[in-house]
C-alpha cells in the first residue's frame, strides 16, 4: 500500500496525515491551534490525531479487506506490510 497523503516542502517529503496537518497549522495558519502552554492543547493534539487513529480502526478491515483472525494467518499482512514500508537499522 502507497503513502497518501503526501506534502513535499523544499524537497522533504512529509508522509502521515498527522504530521502533514501539524505541519500546516504551524506553517501556514497558526492562528487555528491553540498556544502549546494553553490547557486547550492537549485535547487540541488529540482531535487532530484521531482521525488517523480511533477513527481509522473501525475502516481498517474495509482498507485491507476482512480479515480471518481465526486462521492463524490472517495478520501476516502485516508483518509484510511492515517489512516493506519501514527500513531496519539493525
């Protein structure tokens, strides 16, 4: 499975939904976050990672198709996936 979304900013290349929203109200309209001291911050944190989190897990079975836990194998997607996508720094 691809990244998308994706932001390229002077040739960096920012991947996840989370850090591409950061990035944007940091950069470009800061005036939408609250101050990182006000209380309002955490939950602000919050709201703007669930969607990429406890949102998504109802639709992850949608994304990957249904899933056979009962088999033994029905998560070794994941494990390829994973092998895939992140690099080892071992």
């Amino acid at each position: 499975m691809g990244k998308s979304p994706v932001l390229e900013v002077d040739g960096n290349v920012i991947v996840e939904s989370g850090a591409i929203v950061e990035y944007l109200i940091a950069h470009c309209a800061p005036h939408l976050a609250p101050p990182a001291d006000s209380p309002a911050f955490i939950e602000y944190l919050q709201w703007i990672h669930f969607a990429d989190s406890s949102a998504m897990l109802p639709l992850l079975p949608k994304v990957f198709g249904e899933i056979e836990i009962d088999t033994g194998t029905g998560l070794n997607f994941l494990e390829d996936y994973a092998n895939s996508e992140f690099v080892s720094f071992g």
